[in-house]
C-alpha cells in the first residue's frame, strides 16, 4: 500500500532516506528524553541539593513534585508546538524543542545549592522544569508524525517503533551516564559536585541532535499540504471541531496514554525508587539492575511495532492491559522477596503495630507549618524505614513489636531523622536489618527478569502507539490532535505518578499501595480501548470525514 506521501502526488522516500529519518529523529528523541529524565535518575542528590529536609520523605516527595511539574507543562508545550507544527512544518518544530530542552538541562548543573542561594535554588530548578516540559511537549508529536509520514503503511508500525524505544532509549542513557560518572568520579566528590556532569553533557547532545536534525528535509506530507494551501489555519480550534476529533481525543488520552505512561514510569521509575527506598538496594546495584533491564526493553518496543504491522494496533494494547492488571502487584511482591527477603521475613515473624490516637500522616505537614500528631511522627519513621506496621485506634500512643512494647516517648521531641534512627536501633533488636542490601547474584537475575516481564507490558502499549496516533488524526491538524492528548495524559497521569504514589505510601505506610494508582489507570485504558480503537484507525477516520 502507499504511503499519505504517495497519496499526495509525493515520490515514497528511498531507503537511505528512511534510514536517515529514523535515525535522526530517534538520536534526537534519545537526546531530549535523557535530558528530562537525567533528572529522576538523580532524584536523590537533586533533593539534597535543592530541597534539603530533616525529613526524608518530604525531601523525596519534593523532588517528585518538580519532576511532576516539568510533567504538567508538557500539554501547554503540546498545544504551542502543535500549532507551530500543524502551522509551519514538522522539521523546524521540532528543531525548537530539542534546543529548548538541552539548554534548560545543562541550566540545571549550573545552579547553586539551596545552601548557597538559599529558596532561589528550587524556583530555578522549578523553573527550567517549566521549560523541559514545553519543550517535551512538542517533541515526541513532531518525531513520531516524521518518521510515520515517511513511512508505508504496512511498515509504519515497525518504523515508528524506534521513537517509542528511544523514549526509554533516553532513560537507558541517562542510567549509563550517571553509571559512568560513578565509575570516573569518587563517590564523595560525586555527591558533592559530580552529579551535575551528566546535566552538562546535555550541551554535547544538543550539538548532535542539531546536527543530524538539520540534515532532513520536511516531512513530505505536509509539503503537499502546503503546496496546495491545505494547511489549517487554527490547529488547536479545528482539533475539537473536525468530525468524530472529540472522540478520538478522549480515546488518546484514556484508552491509550494512561495506561501506557503509568505502567512505563511504574516499572522503572517506580520500581527504582522502590528498590533504592524500601528495599534499600545500594543506589549502584540499583542503576546497573536498571540499565540492564531498560536497555533490552527497548528491543520489545520495536517487537511490538512490527506485530502491530500484521495483527493491528488495537491487539497488542488489550493484551498488554489484561496482563497489567494480572501481574503488577505479584511482580512487585517478587522483587520485594528477592530484593530484601530479610525485611519481609522480619516483618512476618516479628510483626510491628502502632497504636494511638489521630494515627494518620501527611508529608507535606511541615511545609505549611502543620506538627503531625504523636502517632502521626511514629508512622512516618516507620514508613521511611519501609517497616510493614497495623495501626489501631487506642487512647495510648504504643509502638509494639511481636506484642512487646518499645518505648517511643523520648523519640517525640527530636527531629525526624533521629527519632528514625533511634526506632531502628530499637527493631533491630526484633531481627530488623537495616544496612544496605547486595542481593545474590540469581535474585539480581531474578529482579531483572521481572523487570523485563514490566518492559515487555509497557511495550504492548507503547510500542505501536506512535503509529496508532498519526493514522487516528487527520495530517493538516495531526500534531495538535495526537500530541495534546497524549501529553495532557503523560504530564498528569503519569508524570504525577512517582508523586502521588509516593504520596499514598507515605499516608497508608504500605509499601505497596502506591501500585493502585497504576493498576486504576490501567483499567480504565483497558475499557476505553476495548470500546474505543477502531480497528482500522485510517478507514475509521476516512468514514468520520465523509459524514
């Protein structure tokens, strides 16, 4: 069949002229998404730096908070670089972008610590987080209506797939910077000044994506559309008016990138910060079990792309979400098992139960002055430490452990990072093991196995969609229509998700409740594709266009 190249009186491009598409715009899409995602690779050192706390989890949380905000911008970037993109071409918009991105990264390394510029330091922070959001919010419509207005039909699911790889391409290559700066760098000098190095890097990457980008020429699509003036003058308004476009819209945002995003940044991100948390695996053994499992995902993502060439787009998404719903939390209580049996272990024969009055916690208490309650204190040392613990409504405040009780009282008046350590030491007599964790080399196999079960699931709804989006939207207002759902649906639904999962374990201090976050979105993906995707995206929107 011909490509909407052919269809437009255009030649089909050759197979070097492919190739140099691909490559291009998946080097520049690894380039961009390492630049947004170097910055939860470093989670930990940026939260020291920038939003130091006595209190670990609201550290944390903050930190999350500025990944979320970079997150929340995106459908505004969408919107702006859709419009550019529907209005001027597709090649030059994204030209902006990658360059947006790679100069708000590298702005990150150069800031001074909260200690030295004091609040400046996170509102700058917050700010170039603002910027990498709009620049992202352009990027991934422009490279994936590129490659898929290049290619022939019977190959665009295949073809497309590099940019859905070169997502967690960018996390891969942020997880392998960051394990070679280790490596070059001591570790005190690391944590000190080392981990803005792989931010600076971003310049280098800038100068490559614009290199390679500068080679292409437009896309042939919207040449044709412009050479007949078919262009759309108002991409956005058109978005919400051409026929069947709401629907389509809402079927993008809740049949396909909620379940797609959440279940990606559970898998990795989550399942990093669960392990460095928690389960308290060293931060290198984390990044290399990280490294290892994203980089052979990524080859799952272009498995499901060529699949979705023979058997559809809608296929792979319905089974990826059935087995989602089917594995994500026995997968994690693998990794728990594997990763840190001892806790878990300890947890069963030696259980923990807090008793008290208003036994309920909230992280971001100290932020607006708020002094959480006695008990409230207890839960949250014990959710930091990742300890399973019951809670029960008692007019005394108890912390017991098999039944016995541990005195608690002279831990209320110290900070939160002492009254930590001191219940520790406290548990540990209980067979509590609070050093960090070298799992054995078959659980690191093991661990890595499951997380390369999660990469697969995250390529049945991922790897394809590229593809499914461009042949769902009309090509004069394609990259507005694609890009402002999947953006409001990755900026929210699952760039709030290391955000308000952690939120939920820090109120429920179950370790494992934050996953109801995923599995809820990813139920909700599965009705609205079940309902929703055409099976014939390109004859569906054909048929909406004559009526």
């Amino acid at each position: 069949m011909a490509s909407e190249a052919a269809i437009a009186g255009q030649r089909e491009p050759t197979d070097k002229e492919i190739r140099l598409v691909i490559g291009a715009s998946s080097a520049g899409t690894i380039f961009e998404w390492y630049d947004f995602f170097i910055y939860g690779t470093l989670a930990a050192l940026i939260g020291q730096a920038f939003f130091p706390s006595e209190n670990q989890t609201l550290q944390l949380l903050l930190v999350w908070a500025g990944f979320a905000i970079g997150f929340g911008f995106r459908p505004l970037g969408a919107i702006l670089f859709g419009f550019l993109g529907d209005r001027l071409g597709r090649k030059y918009t994204f030209l902006v972008t990658v360059t947006l991105m790679g100069i708000a990264t590298a702005g990150v390394g150069l800031i001074p610590s909260a200690e030295t510029i004091g609040i400046a330091a996170p509102l700058i922070v917050i700010f170039l987080r603002i910027l990498q959001g709009l620049a992202l919010g352009g990027e991934y419509g422009g490279a994936a209506i590129y490659v898929a207005e290049h290619a022939p039909t019977e190959k665009r699911g295949f073809y497309t797939s590099f940019i859905q790889a070169s997502v967690a391409g960018g996390f891969v290559l942020s997880i392998a910077v960051v394990l070679s700066c280790r490596f070059l760098i001591p570790p005190e000098e690391f944590a000190a000044w080392g981990w803005r190095v792989p931010f600076l890097l971003s310049l280098i990457l800038l100068g490559l994506s614009l290199w390679m980008r500068l080679k292409l020429s437009e896309s042939p699509v919207f040449q044709a559309m412009k050479e007949a003036g078919e262009t759309s003058k108002n991409p956005f308004t058109e978005s919400f008016s051409y026929p069947g476009n709401k629907k389509r819209i809402f079927v993008a945002l809740f049949g396909i990138t909620a379940g797609l995003t959440t279940i990606w940044y559970t898998a990795f991100f989550s399942g990093m910060s669960f392990l460095r948390g928690p389960m308290r695996v060293d931060d290198l053994t984390v990044e290399i079990i990280v490294f290892v499992a994203g980089f052979i995902a990524m080859g799952f993502y272009l498995m499901v792309g060529k699949w979705s060439d023979r058997v559809g787009r809608k296929k792979p998404i319905i089974i990826g979400n059935i087995l989602i719903l089917l594995l994500l939390f026995p997968s994690f209580w693998a990794i728990g098992n594997l990763a840190n049996p001892g806790l878990w272990e300890s947890a069963r024969t030696a259980p923990v139960q807090v008793e008290g009055q208003q036994c309920t916690t909230d992280p971001f208490a100290d932020l607006y002055g708020t002094e959480a309650s006695d008990c409230g204190k207890i839960m949250e040392s014990l959710t930091a430490s990742g300890v399973p613990y019951n809670v029960l409504d008692r007019d005394e405040l108890r912390l017991t452990v098999s039944g016995e009780e541990i005195a608690v009282a002279q831990t209320l008046g110290v900070g939160a990072a002492d009254r930590k350590v001191t219940i520790e030491a406290a548990l540990s007599q209980y067979g509590y093991d609070f050093s960090d964790r070298q799992p054995s080399p078959a659980a690191l196999a093991g661990i890595i196995g499951i997380l390369l079960v999660l990469g697969a699931l995250s390529a049945m709804n991922y790897g394809s969609v590229a593809a499914l989006l461009a042949e769902m939207f009309p090509a004069k207002i394609r990259y507005s229509s694609m890009s402002i759902p999947y953006h409001i649906g990755a900026g929210f639904i699952g760039g709030f998700l290391p955000l308000i999962a952690g939120y939920i374990v820090a109120r429920t201090g179950d370790v494992y409740s934050g996953l109801w976050y995923t599995w809820i979105f990813v139920f909700i993906a599965l009705v609205v594709s079940w309902w929703g995707i055409p099976e014939d995206p390109e004859a569906a929107l054909a048929l909406d266009a004559d009526r």
